[in-house]
C-alpha cells in the first residue's frame, strides 16, 4: 500500500509561495558605526514605520549610525565600584589609619574621652 502523502513537505501545496499573500514593499537603510562597519537592514515601506536614528553593529556591537562620515560614538560603560572603592575616593591611607587606631582604642576601652 503505498502514502498519498509520500514525497510531499510542510507547507508545499498546489499554488506553491503564491498562497503566501503578496510581499510588502520594503526599503535598506545603511548604517556605520565607528570601526567602519555597515550594516543594511531592511524595514516595510509605511506611514506607521519609524525607521530609527541608531542600529546596533551585528559585527562589534557599537552603536551605528545613519551619516557615514560621522558615526555614533561609543557609549561609556563604567564599572561598578564597590563600596571600599568610594571610601577608599573620600579618605587617604592616612585618615583610614587614624580612623582605625580610634575605633580600635574604643573597643579596647582606652577611649580617654
């Protein structure tokens, strides 16, 4: 007994793409970022389409931009510190010490205040 079905796949039929609906018009936008890559992406030709300012480097991850002579600069990432790092900016080594040597003598009772 031999499959009505042999030979055929998902989704092919007798009309074929036609039974797809037809394709929207669709427009490439360049864009490059600072290494000088461009990228092309596409996007549907309407009124209700916003093509944006900016598009992320699919090849280094940068910001892209729409002018090629001046490209968007990369944003700025600044670590976290911990909070050593901002006592360490307010107080030098010094105060530190001074600091320690008080709270040390408090806990020893040799406070002579």
């Amino acid at each position: 007994m031999a499959s009505a079905i042999r030979g055929s796949r998902v989704g092919a039929g007798p009309m074929g793409e036609a039974e797809r609906g037809d394709q929207i018009e669709r427009a490439s936008v360049s864009y490059w970022c600072v290494n000088g890559h461009e990228v092309r992406p596409s996007f549907a030709v309407e009124e209700t389409v916003v093509i944006p300012d900016q598009w992320d480097c699919p090849k280094c991850g940068l910001p892209a931009g729409r002018d090629k002579n001046n490209p968007p600069s990369a944003v700025v990432n600044i670590p976290y510190k911990t909070h050593l790092a901002y006592v360490k900016e307010r107080r030098t080594d010094k105060e530190g010490e001074k600091i320690l040597e008080d709270a040390l003598r408090k806990l020893r009772g040799d406070d002579l205040d």
